[in-house]
C-alpha cells in the first residue's frame, strides 16, 4: 500500500511538473514571438516601402505592422545646419533612426520665407532617403492660427513637395501640426487638404493634428474624418504631461483610433525647463508595448532643454559625445533599442 501510495504521489508530481513547465515554455514562447515581432517591426523604406493603415495598426506595403521611431527637426529656416546628409546618415546608422520629422513652420512660410523653407524641406528629405529613413513633412501650424485661414498657401506648400517626390514610399505627410481651433475646425480643414493631397498622391500616410496641442483625442474618437490612411496626433512632454494623457490614448486606441505620436519630449511642453527621465521611462514604456510611431523634439543646438545638442555644435560635431546633452544621450539610448527604465544619463 505504501508502494503504490509512493508511486501516485510520484506520478502527480510528474503531472504538475509537467504542467507547469508547459506553461513556463508557452510564456517563454510567447516573449520570444513578442520580441521578434517587435524587432521586425521597425521599418525602413528600402525593405518595407509605403505606409498604411489597417485597424489602428501602422503597416507596411506587406501588410506586416511597421514602428516607426525618429527625431524631429526644429523649425527649419531657424537651425538649417542641421538638416545634413551626413548628419542624417549618422543618425539612421548609430542611433538606428528611421525617421526624421520635418518641421516646417508655417507662420515663416506665409510671412515670406517660402523659398527658404522648401529650400532647406528638400535637402533633408533628399538626406532621408539617402539614409533610408521615412520622412514626415510636417505643415507646421501652431494653436494661435486657424489652419483654414491659410489653406492656399498649405496647398501650395504640399503641392510643391509632391511635384518633387510623387509617390516616394518614404514620404508621410503631416497636414496640421498643434493646429488652433476646436475639431470642428480641424475636421473642416481636413475636408478640404486631404482630399488635396489625394489627388496627387493618391496611397499617402497622413497625420492630423487634433486639438489642445494635440491632447485632446475625443472629439476625433465621436466623430473621426471620412478619410482611410489617415492617423491622428498625440503630443507629450515628459515633465509635463503624465498618466492621464497616457489613458486617454490608451482609450481612444481601444475604440479604434489609429495614433501616431508626432511629436514628444523629454522637457516641459514648452521645450524648457526641467527634465523627467522617470516619466520618459513610463511614457515610452507605454509607447512601446503599444507600438506607437513617435519623433522626439529637438534636432538643434537651441539653448533649451529638449534640444540634442549643446549651443555652438555644429553639424558636423554633432554626434561627438562632448557635444550630446543629456537629453539627446537618453534619446540615442532609446532609439538603440534600449529599455526605458535601464537607460541612464550623465
């Protein structure tokens, strides 16, 4: 009796043992999917080609899910050095870049700046595509202007871009920035410059921005425009913005709108001030497992916090480690594929 006692309790124990390692390797399994997955996602427009949207998923011409991780540039007509093929080369291979965002700002454009905005557009999308990274031309409204107000010049300003690169896989296009006005007036806006862009364009990824310096995500969940291909904007600061935005995405996701963070820094929303690792932690943690496209403000040697580099850098010293601010030394951990919460800074 003893014996056959012995050899139940054995036999249960094996059960469990097995069990529990069947558990174990299915969850090892599924990190490791999770881990490939997130790895093939990160794109580049040689492999991946253009863009689109499925669900609230950004994919490829594939259909494959696609992450897009990048910088944003600072107003172009203000800190043109920095918008250089080498520069722009450097960052897609040592910081793993495969985005850049090019703001350019549509008050200098409409005040009389036209030609050196597209001047200085051209050469850095030509340095993207030299470098094999996607590029978001980004019409960049402000909250103090009503986008409609300007449409013909926002016309003339896409108009000229596509002319130049047509249907090119790497191009995305940013209709309105923090763009002023309630979403009625977005939504109006959008009515008219999408359907413009469209007919030159007709596959184009575009991104709008939404209200409240594109934090405020209901109104286009209630009431999104009748357009396909297009994804809505989130902005954030980490030393200003927290767990509330991050729910509010997070629901907006939930009911089927696709977010694309255009814009976000590791500052207060002004670009200066202080900084907040630990928040940039939780931010892009949350970015990541739910694998969100984001730039990150600022490719400039502005005197501020956000920007990547100290004021005097140039150009071609800018990756020199000297020259890095704690910010940009955070960001180029984070682009390298780093977890957030292991990176740390001087």
């Amino acid at each position: 009796m003893r014996n056959n006692k012995t050899i139940t309790e054995v036999l249960r124990s094996l059960a469990l043992f097995l069990i529990i390692f069947a558990c174990f390797a299915g969850t090892l399994t599924s990190s490791v999917s999770f881990q490939a997955t997130a790895e093939t996602a990160t794109a580049r427009p040689s492999a991946n080609g253009h863009l689109h949207v499925e669900g609230t998923q950004l994919v490829d011409e594939n259909g494959e899910p696609a992450v897009l991780k990048g910088i944003s540039t600072h107003g172009l007509t203000w800190y043109p050095d920095f918008i250089d093929e080498d520069l722009f080369l450097e960052l897609s291979k040592q910081w793993d870049c495969n985005l850049i965002r090019m703001a350019a700002y549509s008050s200098e454009y409409v005040k009389g700046y036209s030609q050196q905005t597209m001047d200085v557009l051209f050469r850095g999308i030509d340095a993207a595509i030299s470098a094999d990274m996607y590029v978001i031309v980004d019409w960049h409204t402000m909250v103090d202007e009503d986008p409609n107000i300007i449409l013909k010049q926002a016309e003339e300003f896409f108009s000229s871009v596509i002319e130049r690169y047509g249907s090119c896989p790497n191009i995305i296009y940013e209709c309105c920035n923090e763009p002023g006005g309630d979403w009625t007036v977005i939504k109006r806006y959008c009515a008219e410059i999408i359907p413009f862009i469209r007919r030159m364009d007709p596959d184009s990824l575009i991104i709008i921005g939404t209200a409240n310096y594109c934090q405020d995500l209901y109104y286009p969940v209630l009431d999104p425009v009748a357009f396909d291909n297009v994804m809505y904007s989130a902005h954030f600061y980490t030393a200003s913005h927290g767990k509330e935005l991050r729910e509010q995405i997070e629901k907006a996701i939930d009911k089927g709108l696709p977010v694309f963070i255009s814009e976000c820094g590791l500052s207060e929303a002004s670009g200066d001030g202080g900084t907040d690792f630990i928040s940039a932690a939780q931010w892009f943690t949350f970015v990541n497992e739910n694998r969100l496209s984001y730039t990150i403000w600022s490719l400039s040697d502005k005197d501020e916090t956000s920007a990547f580099f100290y004021p005097g850098t140039s150009a071609g010293e800018a990756l020199d480690e000297k020259n890095v601010t704690p910010v940009g030394k955070w960001v180029r951990s984070l682009m390298r594929g780093n977890d957030p919460f292991s990176i740390i800074v001087d």
